[in-house]
C-alpha cells in the first residue's frame, strides 16, 4: 500500500480541497486498503463511504450469472483479493472455477 500513500501525497495540493482533508500525515496513518478506500477513493469518486463504493463497484453480483467456462485466478499474496474478500462457491455459476496460486 506504500504505493497507494506516495502517489497521494504526490498529489497533496490538488486532493487536500476536493477531499476535506487538512494535514497529510492522515495519509500516511493508513494500514489497510479499506481505510484508504473509505478516506479516499469512495469520497473522491462520489461515493458515500467504503461500504457503498464497495457495494456498488464489485463484480459479485454477477459471477451467478456467468455462461461460459471461466477460470478466476488468486495469487495467495495478492493483497487486494485477500481470502476474506473472494466469493464462495455457492456465489458462483456452475461454469466457474476457481485457483487460488503461490506466486
């Protein structure tokens, strides 16, 4: 996430107005990508806050309805799709494999 927090500090002066945001060592407080997601990509994009970013950004809704053979790929270090986060398999269409690799 180091990444995450450089690139916004970079762009301080531009992000500090449209986000309400006064000093950026909120920036660097950060630990996990869900607080960076509820400080900034939700406000940023006209979300209320994480949970209705994430409610109405994932594609969850729609691996039910999936028609063709489709193989869904995790790295097991992939800090996005961490293991509580990918969908069960009840969540899937039948046509839907999973594989979940070392890298």
């Amino acid at each position: 996430m180091g990444w995450l927090k450089f690139s916004v500090v970079r762009k301080w002066t531009l992000l500090k107005e449209a986000l309400g945001l006064s000093d950026p060592s909120q920036i660097n407080g950060l630990k996990t990508l869900w607080e960076f997601d509820d400080l900034l990509t939700a406000p940023l994009h006209g979300f209320k806050n994480v949970h209705d970013y994430h409610e109405k950004t994932i594609c969850r809704q729609y691996l039910a309805g999936i028609q063709v053979p489709t193989l869904l790929v995790h790295a097991l270090d992939d800090s996005f799709m961490v293991p509580e986060v990918t969908s069960q398999t009840s969540e899937l269409s039948n046509l839907v494999q999973t594989a979940f690799v070392p890298i």
